[in-house]
C-alpha cells in the first residue's frame, strides 16, 4: 500500500487551495457543560497547524471530534471541503485522517513489524492463510527507511526503543496505512531533548511530503519550530489564529503563558 496522498486543488473563499480538514465554529457540550466552543482551525497538504494548550484547555476534546471519537454538537467539519459527520474512528480514517495518541497503541513485547502491522497483517494466500512475517519484516524496514528511520532490527521489540523512536514508528505506520492528515496527540511530551528533536524532524518529513499534520502540544518551542499555523486553546475556547509569520516565539510563549493577564499577575506581585 502506498503512501502517497492526492493534493487537494479545490479553490476556497480566499483563492488558495481547499484545507485537507477544517472545522468552522465547531463546538461540544455535555449536558450543561460546554468543553469547546467557537473553534475554527483548517489545515493544508503539506502544512502543520499547532494547536497548543495546557491541561483542560480543551485539547483532548478537539482530538475526539477529528478522530471520529465524538461528534461535534455544533459548527461544521469538512474534509476536502465536504461537511462530514464522523460515526466512529473508522469514518475518519476512511477520509485519510489517522490519529496517534501519546500511548501510541503498541504492544511494547511484541517486535517493531507485528506492532507495524497490529490489526492489519499480512496474509500469505492460499487455504490457512499464515502471516508473512518475511512481507511485514521487509515492507517495515522499507517504509521506516523512507522516513528517515534506521533501526538495525525490526524483530526487536518496540519496548526496547526509545520514546522517540516509537513515536516515528507510530506516524510511519499511519502514513502506511493511508493517512492524509497526522493528528499527532503531545508527540514529544516527555522525551528527552534528543529524542524530541528526532520526532519533529519527523513531522518536518511528513510536512515536506505533502502530509497535513495537527501538532497537538503544550510546548510553544516544538510547535514554533515545524509549525506554519497556530491555533491557541484555553478553557475551551480560541484565543489565538495566526501565522508563523504573523507571531513571533516569544509572543506565542507570552500568550501560552497566560499572556495579559500573567503581566498583570507579575505586576501585582512586584507591588
């Protein structure tokens, strides 16, 4: 299977070309608790959008809703410019739309190609229809290959490769798989500066190569660095929509920090 992906065309309002996925004024309520509201984030072939937060700015919610999870209670997402209602994960990874979470979904004992394959494996054909470990062995080696991933053994087992390496192994997979847009849930979260710096040449990789990408983080330095767009979450809501040449590090550090209001704070302390 290819991992090629169809850039989109399609001219929107702007002229430019149709976002891969968008969601416009999308929201979600529970009950009487409202979790987002009034988000509008769109994201391109061969861009990343980094959507940054801290813990309960509404981050795992907009992950949900693009992954199939949940379905927004109001807006509209559209893949390819087609408002879609997603019923479950399998409707958005029909649309090439592929999410990889910080647990990463992989069985740490079993070796790099079977967690490659997990749930997908290949099948020699004929009446008992075994594995072919040899296809999976050799088709992991060459996909990770193509990404920039030089693991000297795929019969190791992923729990014995560093976070990072899991992390690449994770997207690659997804990429296999047919992703078109990567949905990257806190990919360096935890990982040494190293292991980090590993995972987002990675996204540059995939950004290079037409991919779009959703950089979920709470870290403003990983997304300043591969990001071309910014969407900033807090309590729900957006509170910030820009470019990266419409901001500069320091001052989406300044917002992500609190922004105003940690001036204010300062100012108040410094009495």
């Amino acid at each position: 299977m290819s991992a090629t992906i169809e850039t989109p065309v399609e001219s929107d309002n702007s002229g430019g070309k149709t976002p891969l996925i968008e969601l416009k004024n999308v929201g979600k309520s529970y009950g009487n608790i409202i979790a987002l509201g009034g988000i509008n984030l769109r994201v391109g072939a061969g861009e990343v959008t980094g959507v940054l937060g801290d813990n309960g700015a509404g981050k795992s919610t907009l992950i949900k809703i693009m992954a199939g999870l949940h379905q927004q209670t109001e807006g509209e997402l559209l893949v390819d410019g087609k408002a879609v209602k997603f019923g479950s994960p399998k409707d958005a990874l029909d649309k090439g739309i592929a999410t990889v979470y910080q647990d990463l979904a992989v069985v740490s004992l079993m070796p790099v190609w079977r967690n490659f394959f997990l749930g997908q494996e290949l099948r020699k054909k004929g009446v008992l229809k075994t594995l072919d470990a040899a296809a999976m062995r050799a088709t992991t080696k060459e996909e990770l290959h193509k990404m920039g991933i030089d693991l000297p053994d795929v019969d190791a087992p992923i729990g014995s490769l560093s976070g990072g390496q899991r992390q690449c192994v994770a997207i690659a997979r997804a990429i296999f798989f047919g992703a078109r847009v990567l949905i990257l849930d806190e990919p360096t979260a935890a990982l040494g500066v190293k292991q980090s710096g590993m995972v987002l040449r990675y996204i540059s990789a995939a950004k290079e190569q037409g991919f779009g990408v959703v950089f979920i983080t709470h870290n403003p330095h990983h997304a300043y660095m591969v990001g071309d767009h910014f969407v900033l979450l807090n309590r729900g809501r957006q509170k910030l929509d820009c470019s990266y040449d419409e901001i500069s590090l320091d001052d989406l550090t300044k917002e992500m920090a609190g922004g105003d209001e940690l001036e204010t704070l300062t100012h108040e302390l410094r009495r």
